[in-house]
C-alpha cells in the first residue's frame, strides 16, 4: 500500500495536467459508473487526504479512488503511448485536449457529490501532508489504545494519515523502539517527537524521486527492505517478521540491537484484534 507522500505525488502530477481545464474524455470502467459522462466539466483540483485521492470536478462531483496495493495513475500527453498496464486492467480515464489520465488496477472507485466527501474520507485522523495536521491530536489518538502494538496503531489511519509500511518500520526505528511495543510503554519523552518525526519524513520527501530516511547516499532507509543485511548503525544483521491485527500480515524491519522492545517471540497481543483503516 503507497505511503502518504507517494499519493501526495500522485496527486500533484493529476493537478498540475488536469486542475483548470475541460474534460474531452470520461470513462469509468466500473459496473456502477458505467453510464456516467464527465465530459465538458472543468476539473478544479486534485486533492490527497491520507493515502485517497479526490479528484474534484465541476457540478459538485468528486472522483474518490484510493490505490490500495497495485493501483497507480499516470498522466499522457495526446501522442504519448500508454504504458501503465494492458487495457483490461483500467478503470478510469480523464482526458483534456492535451493531457490524458489514466488510473489502472483502482480497487476503489466512486463518483460522488463533494458534499459527500465525509463518508469517505471523514474517519480518518489528522494528514501528516494536510492542512488539517494536529500533532497533538495525532498523538492523542495513538495514545488512546495503549496497548496495541505501536506498529499496528502507525498503520491505523483513523490515528494519523499517510503512514504505511515503510515509514512504519523507519519510525520505530529512529525512535529506537519495536514495532510490538505496545504505545502505551514508548517513554513520554519519545511519544512526543513521533508526531513531528513522522511529519518530517514524509514532508523531506514528498518532492524526491526516491525516497530515503538516512541522507546517505546509496543507502536510502535503515532498516525497510534489509532484512540479513547489516543495521547502518551497529552492523548487526536487520531482522524481518510479519506484523499485523490477523487479517492483514504485512512485512516489519527491525534491528534487535538498536531497537529495544517486544519482538514476535515475545510480544503479547491484545485480546481483541484491531483493524487497520486505510
């Protein structure tokens, strides 16, 4: 699942081709929006809250899609071949008389009144790359479980928006903890930079091709990705498990010596499984 600064891209890219001009071509390719026509209204802007994107068009609508796993927009000039998939797997076009875009593998697709955009969007916390920031309030919401594992409360988007799982394993990182220490046991002094740290990160890189948390060159994160490799801090080898609430197991990264805490041998889970919200 794209992290928030990758939808913070993708959301820049559709603004910067489409924002201000006349739609010349509209096609949802989903059962339910099938018969709908966007043609002749002027998109107004393309929004990222979290990891969704609102494509919001004139009339009072709104194209909600979210890309989950495998799903990606790409922007086309007219001449331009499309080279984002093959044709079974698109399930929208928006074009403009000089720009096309084209979203492929959306698992989530909705047209829907603008005034509309709380039922999709509305549960989610405070957008780590929005206007709405609160890292009071962010914190605050991790706090409210306390024992819940501090990697699955990162995920949960109804805490915070943007973090997937690479940041979730670099922040835990960096404050030198596991991912299955429950949130309640971070020492205060470290709860209180996890909100800022977390803003930090995606904003530096929001705007960079590729993303890293070290500022090394060649080394572009600490632990995602390395599991067998040496930690970039100790030299001791990065670990790998799966962590997650029973439904959704995805892949954690963390040094055994760098990183004090609960690991999955170890780790006591609540009673009660915990949902991560996208």
């Amino acid at each position: 699942m794209p992290e928030g600064d990758t939808v913070w891209q993708a959301a820049h890219r559709l603004h910067t081709a489409l924002a201000g001009k006349a739609l010349t071509r509209s096609d949802l390719r989903v059962p339910k929006y099938a018969t709908a026509d966007l043609t002749g209204r002027t998109v107004l802007d393309v929004t990222p809250r979290g990891k969704h994107l609102l494509t919001r068009i004139e009339g009072g609508l709104t194209l909600h899609s979210h890309l989950k796993m495998d799903g990606s927009w790409k922007v086309y000039a007219t001449d331009q071949r499309w080279t984002g998939g093959p044709t079974h797997q698109i399930r929208a076009i928006l074009g403009t008389a000089d720009r096309t875009a084209v979203g492929y593998r959306l698992p989530a697709l909705e047209l829907l009144r603008t005034t509309d955009e709380p039922r999709a969007v509305g549960h989610l916390g405070p957008d780590l790359l929005g206007p709405d920031w609160d890292p009071d309030r962010a914190l605050a919401n991790l706090l409210q479980d306390p024992a819940r594992p501090l990697g699955e409360a990162l995920l949960a988007q109804r805490n915070l928006a943007g973090i997937g799982n690479v940041y979730k394993s670099e922040l835990c990182f960096l404050l030198g903890v596991t991912p299955w220490l429950p949130v309640g046991a971070l020492p205060e002094d470290r709860a209180a930079r996890l909100p800022t740290l977390a803003k930090k990160l995606l904003e530096a890189n929001r705007d960079r091709p590729v993303r890293t948390t070290t500022g090394r060159r060649g080394q572009d994160l600490f632990v995602y990705g390395r599991a067998h490799h040496p930690c970039l801090r100790c030299r001791t080898p990065v670990r790998v498990a799966d962590q997650g609430d029973g439904s959704r197991e995805r892949p954690t990264y963390w040094c055994p010596a760098c990183q004090t805490g609960p690991t999955p041998g170890t780790a006591r889970r609540p009673g009660t499984p915990h949902r991560t919200t996208n």
